[in-house]
C-alpha cells in the first residue's frame, strides 16, 4: 500500500467515476484501475461497487477511504510542516546568551521574532559562559551567543559569525571625571566604584600590562554581575564607572582614560560540531551581523 494509492481512492471516493478520478489524478483510465485493483488485492476485500452509472464505497470502503483521508491530511501537513521548519518559519528555537550579546540582541531577536517569525518558538538562556556552554552540550539549548575568549576551545564545539567590537571605560554625561583637567589616569578612575561583567583572563592581563597590578579586576572592579544592562543602568544614575562594550550603553561617556588601552570583545555564534544547526538559527545570524558591530563601523 503506497500513499499514491491512498490518494487514488480519495479521488475515486469523490468523483464517484473512474473516468473522473482518473483524469483528476492525471492518469490514463487503465493504469488507476490497476492501482485501485491492486489496492483491493491487498486489502483482501472489494472498496467500491458499480451502481448504475456510479462507483459507490462498500462499506468496507467507506471506512476505509475515511482513514484514507486523515493519513493523507496528516502525510501532507507533516510534509508542510518540514518545509516551514527548513525555511525557519516554525518550530522551536533555544539561544543562550552571555552578558555582552545579550545587552544587544535579547530584544532585538524577541521583536524579530514576535513580528516577522511569530510561528517560531523562542527561549532565550541568560547565564555564564560556561553554565551555558553545558547546556549546549547537553542539547538544552542549539547554539550560544558568547564572548569567546571566555570560553576555552574545544574540538566538540564550533565557533562562527565572529566579531570584534570595542570596549571603553564608560560614565554618565555629567560625571566629575568628565571635566577632568589634564591626562585622565587609571588611578583616577578608582575614586568611584568600578562596574563590570566578569572579564576575561586576556583583559585582565591588558589591563596589568597597561596600568599596572592595581588594575586586575581583582582589586580594582567594586561591582560585578553577569548583567551588562544592569551596571549601566547604575552608571546612569550614579557615580559608577563601567568596563562595557561601547555599543551597548551609547548614552555614555567615553573617558580618554590613559595611556588608552583597546578592550575588544570577541563575540561569536557557538554550537555543536557534530549536530545539525536549528533551521531559524539562520535568523540569529542576520541579526548578528545587523546589529553586533560599532557605531562608527560601516554596516554590512
């Protein structure tokens, strides 16, 4: 018993005629017989008695023709369903952020989806680097959007979409170290709490090298969350200095902060090397590379 068969008796079902159903499946009158014929062969009992002019069900045939039916309704949206999830139009779509991507894609992607993909289902997983990084291992979630140099490379794990966006010290207009006089110092800054994300052994490392022991995060950063959002929403209303990608808090001064020091954040598409990427994944691609570079980068 194949579907084709199943649609043939469908369309003998309605068209009540061979002559009919036969055109309507774009066969010759012989060779659908033969299919329906072949059909009750394997089935074991007659599906259709001529009356007068009509071909009517048996019984047996009206039961079957019924179930016919579904099998065939479902065979056809199951087969609509695959095609919406390979353009990504449906299904279910699990995204894990660290702090930095997070600050600008969250909503971003919730709006994209909610007004271009509202069929898709979305999560977003907020959390560490690596508290993430194990849910992608266990398959809770298909892909991340971290800072890579926070995670150590693994040869399970393929990294993509990888961009570059600069990192300042950053204050609300209005601060007092925005009318400083002269050359602005590290030292300087540490007279007001120092806000940051948890940063990486290479930051950390540029920091010591550029003004000296004091400036490891260790002694230096008073404030510490996974939430770059919520340090900046305290360095707008308060004295707070935070180590921030530049993009994120646009709102805010830049302090000339030298000798000047480069804090890039690389931040990169992570999933499994061996696992088949979610099929609306390709919308967090986009959207990585519309929104994740600096204001005065060029847009791609």
């Amino acid at each position: 018993m194949t579907l084709v068969q199943l649609r043939h008796l469908i369309a003998l079902a309605d068209a009540a005629s061979f002559t009919r159903a036969a055109a309507a499946v774009c066969l010759t009158q012989p060779a659908f017989s033969r299919s329906i014929r072949a059909l009750e062969d394997e089935l074991g009992q007659p599906l259709f008695d001529r009356v007068g002019k009509r071909t009517e069900p048996t019984p047996f045939g009206r039961e079957i023709a019924q179930r016919a039916r579904q099998i065939v309704f479902d065979t056809d949206e199951l087969s609509s369903s695959g095609r919406s999830m390979s353009a990504g139009r449906t299904g279910a779509l699990r995204v894990g952020m660290s702090s930095g991507p997070g600050a600008m894609l969250m909503t971003a992607l919730g709006h994209e989806m909610a007004t271009r993909h509202p069929s898709v289902r979305l999560t977003i997983a907020r959390g560490h680097t690596m508290v993430l990084v194990q849910s992608l291992r266990e398959r809770a979630l298909d892909a991340l959007v971290l800072d890579i140099r926070a995670m150590p490379p693994s040869p399970d794990l393929q990294v993509s979409e990888v961009v570059t966006m600069r990192g300042a010290f950053l204050c609300r207009p209005g601060h007092p170290l925005t009318r400083w006089k002269g050359a602005l110092r590290f030292a300087a800054l540490r007279q007001y709490p120092l806000a940051s994300t948890p940063l990486s052994d290479e930051v950390a490392r540029h920091l010591v090298e550029r003004y000296g022991p004091q400036a490891h995060p260790r002694e230096s950063v008073t404030l510490r969350c996974e939430e770059i959002a919520s340090l900046v929403d305290v360095a707008r209303e308060s004295d707070t200095v935070v180590v921030a990608i530049r993009a994120a808090a646009p709102d805010l001064v830049e302090l000339p902060v030298q000798p000047a020091i480069a804090l890039p954040a690389q931040f990169g598409l992570v999933t499994l090397a061996a696992r088949a990427e979610a099929p609306a994944l390709a919308i967090v691609r986009d959207l990585m590379r519309r929104r994740m570079r600096d204001a005065d980068a060029p847009a791609r």
